[in-house]
C-alpha cells in the first residue's frame, strides 16, 4: 500500500556535449545528494518522500582522467506525510560496493554520470527486467538478513515496526556549476526509477504503488577534502540523517 514512500534514488540520461577531452576532477569531494519521489498511495493519495545520501567521490587510479571512484558513506529516507519514518539497517550500507563513475567538466559545467544502480537482484540474469516476485531467482537477499531483495524499517502509527522487502533500479546523473573553488551545486537528473515490493511483515503493506521521481526537486552539493580523506570526513560536514 504505501511502500515507495522510501525508496528513491541513488541513483544513464545523455551526457551534454562536451568540449574535447573533457576532464575529470582530481582529488576527494564529499556529496550530498537529495532525490525528491512520489508514490501514489490510494486512499492517501501522492506521498512524497526524500532520500539523501552522503558519499566519498575519489579519483579513480590514473589510467582515465574522467573516471572516479564512488563509496556511500550513509543514506537517510524522509517521508514528508505525517509521522512515518523510515530507516535503512546497517548492513545496507556495508553491501553497498564501491562503484566507478564518470566524471567530466566542459567549462563552469560539471557531470557526474552514476549509471544504473540496480538492488536487491540481479540484472545481468534478469535481463535487466525488476522481478515482481520473491520466488524470481534473479532476487538477491542483498544485505544478508535471510529476506529477499533489500530492506526497509517503517514506524507507522497503530502498527508495529514494518520490515519491507523491495528491489529497485535507478538511472541518474548530477549536473551542476561551480559555486567556488572548492564547491559544486547542482540538481540530479533521474532518467530511471522502478521499484516493487515483494514481501512486509504485515501483508498490508506488501503492495506495489506507482512511483516516480519529482522533477526539479532534487539538489546535490559537491565539497572538497583533503586528499585520502574517508567517509568519516563527509559525515562530519552535515547534519547526521
């Protein structure tokens, strides 16, 4: 019934055109990035909820200049209805891998491609294709805890903590401009964002509403750190989630 409420992005849309041999930026830069979605939820209507996540962008290894490494440091869910909330188990973190990402300037413009990110299955056996069930074998139990695809915590009023079992595919890119020497702002594009619930510890909850990202909503912030810098550097700069 009301599952989309926390999923959302982490989030490929075609890249601007670049000038020639576009470059990526070196050194460690801390993200914050905020995706904005909708669910429509029936007898509730549109909810719309936010998910943030904080990372460590790091250049890659030399050998593309426009290739930068990726790790998520935290990811916070915010329903804007009411008094639900909703949080991420510990051991979502820790499945998540270090991903590579491309990285390009074409003048004050930066792009930051994050391609697909696909969880809870996989999508090389999938054809791509989200499953629509628990029983699907190209379901993964992606943190480990014995239950299908990824999970969610959910308070509700009335009901007891809600454990929700879900896969989802996003395909995003961050665009912005440079607000100093040190600062990148901008919004992130989501071309991509498809989510199914397979599973609640309350069957009421086990349903699949439409889902999509909110356009303009979104913003992302880019810091730069000192180089070799860990994740525990980008969580000192904001606000814990």
């Amino acid at each position: 019934m009301m599952a989309s409420i926390w999923g959302a992005a982490l989030a490929a849309l075609v890249l601007p055109a670049a000038r020639a041999e576009p470059l990526g930026i070196p050194g460690s830069w801390a993200l914050d990035m905020r995706v904005v979605s909708a669910a429509e939820i029936p007898v509730i209507g549109e909810v719309r909820s936010t998910t943030v996540t904080r990372g460590l962008l790091e250049r890659g290894d030399g050998s593309a200049e426009d290739v930068s490494r990726l790790t998520v440091c935290d990811v916070g869910l915010t329903a804007q209805s009411g008094p639900i909330r909703s949080s991420l188990p510990e051991a979502f973190l820790r499945a998540f891998p270090v991903r590579t990402v491309s990285v390009r300037l074409d003048e004050d413009r930066y792009t930051v491609d994050l391609g697909v990110t696909s969880l809870g299955y996989d999508p090389v056996a999938s054809d791509d294709a989200l499953p629509s069930s628990s029983e699907d074998p190209t379901v993964v139990d992606f943190e480990g805890d014995g239950a299908p695809g990824f999970t969610v915590h959910v308070d509700v009023p009335l009901f007891p903590t809600v454990s929700i079992h879900l896969v989802q595919v996003t395909q995003s890119v961050l665009e912005g401009v440079w607000a100093g020497p040190d600062r990148v702002v901008g919004r992130p594009l989501v071309s991509r964002l498809e989510q199914r619930v397979l599973g609640a510890s309350i069957g009421l909850f086990a349903r699949s509403p439409r889902i999509h990202p909110v356009d303009g909503a979104g913003s992302f912030e880019l810091r730069r750190l000192p180089d070799g810098s860990t994740c525990e550097a980008v969580l000192d700069l904001w606000d814990p989630l």
